[in-house]
C-alpha cells in the first residue's frame, strides 16, 4: 500500500483504516473520499495512496494516475444526478501552514 507511516497525517490515517471517510472510488495506486469540508455538493479529493508532500514526491506514474481518475471521477459528477454546473480541478501542494 506504499509508505504510510506520517502518524500526523489525516490523509495517512484514512489510508490505514484509522478515520472514517466516505470512499466512491479507490484502486491500488489512489483513493478518492468525500471532503468533509465541501465547498460545493460532490466535492471530492484524490488522495495518492503513498504519503507525498509535494508533487515531487510522486513517481510519474502514480501522480499521472491521479488526474486520470479526477478526470474520470469529474465525468461522473457531472453525469450524476447532483447539480454540477462545472468541474474545478485544483492540485494541493505542500503543507498548510498555519497563522
């Protein structure tokens, strides 16, 4: 399943079966879970199932993986039943740092 030893990663702990999360969709490379936070109806993350910083450090294949099933999972959005006037993308890199 990778390296998923960050004991402080929320991420990690979802991986390893420590915190809840709604998951739609996950294979052996990602998982995608329902962000708790939505800013809108569907909101989703692509979570690799490594623990990564940063883009750099992901293999070319794993983060190229990662927008392929954001793209596929945008496709269902917008074919789903939930009101879906568009698709936003976003890559999150790095960590959040505080006030």
């Amino acid at each position: 399943m990778g390296d998923l030893g960050e004991p402080d990663c929320v991420f990690c702990a979802i991986l390893r079966g420590e915190a809840e999360a709604s998951v739609p969709c996950e294979d052996d490379r990602v998982m995608v879970i329902m962000d708790i936070g939505a800013v809108t109806p569907g909101h989703l993350l692509v979570i690799p199932r490594i623990h990564a910083m940063g883009l750099e450090d992901l293999d070319e294949e794993t983060s190229a993986h990662v927008w392929k099933i954001g793209h596929r999972m945008g496709r269902a959005l917008r074919r789903s039943g939930l009101r879906c006037e568009g698709v936003n993308v976003f890559l999150a890199d790095g960590k959040s740092v505080g006030p």
